[in-house]
C-alpha cells in the first residue's frame, strides 16, 4: 500500500504561508519567498529538481479548498483550478469541499473530484485509484493538520527555507503531540529537504 | 574578526523550549525532547560530536540571565550558575542583567562578568577577551532576539528536532526580516545542523 504524504516549504519559524492570502497571492505575503531562489531557480539544482520529481510520484492527490481556489471565492461555480488546463497531477486529485460539484476532468489526466464527506472518504476513494502508489495531501495547513490529527499521515517530507516569515498560517497549529522520526535529510544549496515519518 | 554566533536546538514548529520554564526543569514542558536521542546518546553521533565541539570553539560567550539562572529566582545573590564548579565554557561569559555583580571565577577558566549596561556594552567587552576567536551568543530566546535586531549576529546554528512543541518559547519572535543565507547542512541521525549567515 502506497504511503500518505504531503510536501511543504517551510520558514524557520514554522510557517507554510504569509498573512494575507489571496486570490492574486494566494501564498500570503512573503510566502513566495519560501519558494524563492530555489523552486524556480534557473538552473535548477539537481537535488531540488530530483526531490520535486519524488515529491509528484503519487497515484492521487487530496487537497483542501484553498488550494484549489480563491479562498473567499464562489470557486464550485465555474472555477477551473489555478492550473490552467493541464494541471501537474496527471491523476485524480480530490477536493475537499461543502459543495456538491460534478467531477472535472482536466487535460494530462488530471481530474478534480469534490468529496463533501470529509477527510476519510476522500482518502478511502483515493486509495481506490491509487492502488499501491503514494496518495499526496496537499494544503492548505489546515487540511495536512486534520489528517495529522486523525493519526492517517505517514509521512512529512518539509522544504525548509532560510526565511522568517513572522506571521502568516502555520503548519503545526494544533496538532497535538505527533510523533516524528528523521528519515532523510537532502541538502540543497539554497533550501534543506528533510523527510519525516510519522509514528504510528 | 570573530563571528559573533548562536547555536539554539529548535522545533519544527519553531520553539527552544517548551512552556513552563522552571529551576527544575530550565527548558520546559518537553523541552528536553530537543535534545533527546541525540545530545546525550551513547554512542554520540560523529556528526553531532564534531558540530557541539565546533559550537563550543568560542574566545567568549554573551547569555541572558534567564540561560544562567532560575527564570524568576534571585540569583544573584550566590547563585553560581545551572553547572556546577567547571562550567562547559572554559572562558569569560557575559550574563546580561540588571543586578550589578562582581566577577565570579569558577574552575577551568570559566569567569562569569555580570553586564548592566546592554547588549553592546557586553558585545564590546568579550570582543575584548576574544580577540580574532568567535563569540557565542546564548539563549535564551530574548537574549538572542536582542542580537538579531540589533543586527549583532552574524550567524545562527540551528539544530533542527523532529519534534513538535506545540507551545513555549519561539526562537523567532518579533525579530522582523532578517535576510539568512544557508551556508552549511550537517544531517545527522536524529536531528539536522543548518548553519545560516544573517546577511548585513
């Protein structure tokens, strides 16, 4: 069985987005400078590009709301997603949502399915498509806080950022007291990879 | 010149130490967690064995008066210091403070000088004793708060925890923007070394 996991830049003080997020910012203020000078760097570094690469290897994607839409947008309306029409996922990608909306099939093999009833049947359907491939949870913060809470995150792989962002949403608000284990650390010249499991 | 530097065992979610900093326990609730599995174990990592000697390689060392005695005790008095007749520091350390004190001369070399007059006055005075050798900036987190907002620090040395705090006291709070530059990322088994310059 594939592994639940999800991918995040982080500040040093703890943040995976700035304040004031957005439909024209949707990483909040600052939050793109988690992202900055190695994400889009040109050329890239080859640690980077390779654990982005690993980081997209799944056969089905779980995201909250606000990563799929402007978050105080009417998106189940006609809103396609901030992705254009190839999106990056290339496989069913589910969305949490409390609006009931027909599936949306993308270019690429991307399809965006709303699931209403929460975070266990989202990853129940994921499963199902998924098979033995890794089921990748996105954002936001609060989406990756409920299945850390509901004990169903296997692992945190986190990018963390030479940056302090003082403000902004945090990833590990109320939580409780998960247990985590160093798996792997990936150094890149301008940002560190660290891949944590998730005792269970 | 010396670098002036710190070197702070932090949370994932950004924390030196938990909430409830007491005599009995001077990191908190969970506190220790940052340094379990890897300050003290047996046998010591390489890694971490050759990053705490190179931490330690300091002319002088600037703390708060929090990392030398109980939080709210006076100890000024005839408090000697959380470690016992040969502190670990083998040179002079400058205790920030309100409490004038005369000097206090424990074994090994280590003579703590009782500083009233700021954080500049005490960067001036171990700058002094430190001559080209580097300065060590302790805890706790306000001291080192000071410092970066001062623009005094030229480094900080995280190591980083695969821990969760949840509550306590954050490294980075109110310290504005400092710009960092990742320069060195030492993995070890249980917890990962990053070395950041503050950029000027």
């Amino acid at each position: 069985m594939g592994l639940v996991r999800c991918q995040l830049g982080v500040s040093l003080d703890g943040f995976m987005a700035g304040p004031d997020q957005s439909v024209d910012n949707p990483l909040g203020r600052d939050g793109e400078r988690l992202m900055h000078g190695w994400r889009f760097a040109e050329p890239a570094d080859p640690v980077d590009e390779a654990v982005m690469t690993e980081a997209m290897n799944n056969g089905a994607y779980i995201m909250g709301r606000n990563m799929f839409g402007p978050i105080r947008g009417e998106w189940h309306g006609d809103w396609r997603g901030w992705w254009g029409e190839d999106p990056p996922y290339h496989t069913p990608v589910f969305v949490l949502t409390h609006h009931e909306r027909e599936p949306l099939v993308m270019d690429g093999g991307t399809t965006f399915h709303f699931v209403t009833d929460g975070i266990e049947s989202a990853l129940r359907q994921a499963r199902e498509v998924a098979g033995d491939q890794h089921i990748g949870i996105g954002g936001g913060a609060s989406t990756v806080q409920q299945f850390l809470r509901a004990g169903l995150l296997d692992e945190i792989h986190l990018h963390i950022a030479p940056v302090v962002l003082g403000a902004g949403e945090r990833l590990f608000d109320d939580v409780g007291d998960p247990q985590l284990e160093q798996l792997e650390v990936l150094p890149a010249s301008m940002v560190t990879h660290i891949r944590y499991r998730v005792v269970h």
